[in-house]
C-alpha cells in the first residue's frame, strides 16, 4: 500500500484525542459578551506563559498579525518589515487595506534582520516621509525556512525600537518552535516584544486559533477590532479548549519534529545538491531545486505520484514541514523517495 506522508505544511496537524475529549467537555457561554470561561482560561493561560497583561483568541493567525498593526498604527505610517514575511508575502495586502499603512520591506539574513538593518530604514522627522510606527519580525521565518531569531538580537531590536519611540510586533506563529529550539521559556523571546501573535493550530495541532498577547489597553483595542472585522465568536470555548491542551501538553513535543527536520535535512545533504543542513534549524526544510535540474512543479508532482505532499514555494523552490503526523518511518520514506527523485 502506498504511504501518504503531508509535509505541506504543520498545519495539516490533526486534533488530538484528548484535545477532542476537551472540547465536548468544554464549559461555553457568550464569548462577546465575555461569558466564555474555557476562552478567558485560554487568554489568561496564553497571557501568562508569554508574560503579557493580556491576550486574544483570534481566528487565525492572519487575523491576529492584522489586528496588531491595526491597533499599533495610523493610516499612512509606515511597517518594517522582512521582505520574504508572512505579513508582507502572505496578508492578501491586508496591511495596505485594513491598517493603510505601507510595509517598508528588508531583506534579511536567512530572514532574521538585525538592529542595523532596521535603524538604517527608520524614517527621519520629515514632512514628506511617512513615520515608522511599527517593526514586524518573524520568529520562527517561514519562508527562510523556520529560523530562529537570537536571543540577543532580539534584545537589541527591541532596545532600538524603545529608543526610537516605535512599536514591536512578533508574527510568532512558531514562536514556540524559536523557544523549544533555544531551550527557553517563551516568555525569554516575548520580553523582548510589545505584541506577539502565536498560532495553537500549526505544530500545536489545535484545530482553530491563535492567540495575540500584549498589555491590557492594546487587547482592549484589538478586541474591537476583532468585532470590526467579524471575529467575536459566541460559544468559542468549543475550539479554546483544544488550545488549552495545546498549550499545556504540546509545547516540548516540537523537539520530536526538530529531530525529523533534521534527519531529513542532513539526509539531504547528503545527495549532493548544495543544500547546507546548517540552515534547519526547527520543523521547516525549504529546499532550492536548481542544481537538481527540476522545477518545484515537477519535483512536487514526482513525489505526489509517490504519496509524499510537499510545497512549492516558488519556481525552484520547495518547503517540507514536519509536524505530529509525520513519523520517523515517514521521514525514512521521503528520503529514499527524494534520494530517487533527485537522480531519476
Ligand atoms: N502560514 C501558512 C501559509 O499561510 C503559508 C503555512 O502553511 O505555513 N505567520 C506565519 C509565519 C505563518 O507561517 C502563517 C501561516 C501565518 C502567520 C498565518 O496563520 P493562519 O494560517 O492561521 O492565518
């Protein structure tokens, strides 16, 4: 029988049974009117581990990056941002149609940009420029291929922008890839950020929902927001309960898909195609096809024929994410199939 083996991405990740059996068990109520207890334990329970005064159940990650740069923006201010960043690669434009704000986009180190960086983009007082309001950063980078910020660049972004009056804004959809990677508590990467949104539904396989966490009076300001757009859920303690075991029970497990990144990553080395494992550093495998001679396209559909799903993430260029469905047999499999595949 033909093996199927989803590496699209983490977020293909399936609710576990006991995240199911909390989710029938979940005590609901009206949640826009702030009579859900499963979601206010879910806020207080994300507030709590990143060390913010308060956090928001969103919809979705997108949702959440959306309304912190509404809430920490003007119309017309400009965003830094990495140019390869979900915010700026993967919003729909969001930030240009909802906020009004331009996106200022730099390109990186393997994603990861750097005080210098930013400082050089910062606008001066001027009154033909837009102020710069707002620094995104990405912590893990999904297009560069999950990495993690250091700790100490962290810190020293977040010095800069607290000198020069600007908001700092952590599209952590991965966040808790960075801090199992780093060997810290979250709350070590989110001291260093004014807002952080993190997704419960890609590695920790919650089936809906993220939350964004930052001080009291910026999550009163996204709350309505959230209204603005449509996301006040009623009885949303239904899905918050899975985020709740997501949150106690899924966070250290992520090692286990760092080390089948990694298998997979050196196995690749291996096949002579320039690929440096050095660059995996968490659940994300980001591929250049180029010296295989094949496009994303073909590569996907050579291995899709082989029940192996992958992403393309441009023309030569393809993302393998591993997550809690994919075994250690799973990532052997797509090893022999891709070593295969890369000669044939
Ligand atoms: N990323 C998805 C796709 O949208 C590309 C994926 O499969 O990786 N920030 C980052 C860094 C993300 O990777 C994603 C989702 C989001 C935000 C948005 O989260 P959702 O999908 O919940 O809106």
């Amino acid at each position: 029988m033909l093996r199927f083996v989803d590496l699209r991405s983490d977020t293909v990740t399936m609710p576990t049974p006991q995240m199911r059996e909390a989710m029938y068990r979940a005590e609901v109520g009206d949640d826009v009117y702030g009579e859900d207890p499963t979601v206010r334990e879910l806020e207080e329970l994300g507030a709590r581990m990143t060390g913010k005064e308060a956090s928001l159940f969103v919809t979705s990650g997108t949702m959440g990056n959306q309304l912190a740069i509404l809430a920490h923006t003007q119309r017309g201010d400009e965003i830094i941002c990495e140019s390869d960043s979900h915010i700026f690669f993967y919003e729909v434009g969001g930030i240009a149609a909802l906020a009004g704000v331009q996106a200022r986009t730099i390109p990186g180190n393997h994603g990861v940009l750097t005080p210098e960086l930013i400082s050089a983009a910062i606008r001066p007082r001027d009154i033909h420029q837009p102020p710069t309001s707002l620094i995104c950063l990405e912590n893990t980078h999904n297009r560069a291929g999950g990495v993690s910020y250091p700790i100490e660049v962290l810190s020293s972004i977040y010095t800069l922008c607290k000198n020069n009056n600007i908001q700092l804004h952590t599209d952590g959809a991965r966040i808790f890839n960075a801090a199992v990677r780093n060997q810290v508590s979250v709350d070590k990467l989110t001291c260093y950020t004014d807002s952080v949104m993190f997704c419960l539904s890609k590695g920790l396989c919650a089936p809906v929902g993220s939350l964004l966490a930052g001080s009291q009076e910026f999550i009163e300001k996204c709350r309505r927001y959230r209204k603005m757009l449509g996301g006040g859920m009623r009885q949303a303690g239904i899905i918050a309960a899975a985020g709740i075991v997501a949150l106690n029970s899924m966070v250290e497990r992520l090692n286990e898909d760092h080390d089948n990144a990694r298998l997979l990553a050196n196995a690749i080395a291996n096949m002579d195609i320039g690929f440096n494992p050095n660059a995996v550093q968490t659940n994300i495998v980001v591929v250049d096809t180029t010296t295989i001679g094949k496009t994303a396209a073909e590569l996907a559909a050579r291995l899709a024929d082989q029940g192996i799903k992958i992403s393309q993430f441009g023309d030569y260029k393809i993302r393998m994410v591993t997550h809690h469905g994919i075994t250690g047999d799973d990532i052997e499999y797509t090893i022999n199939t891709l070593a295969s595949t890369v000669k044939g």
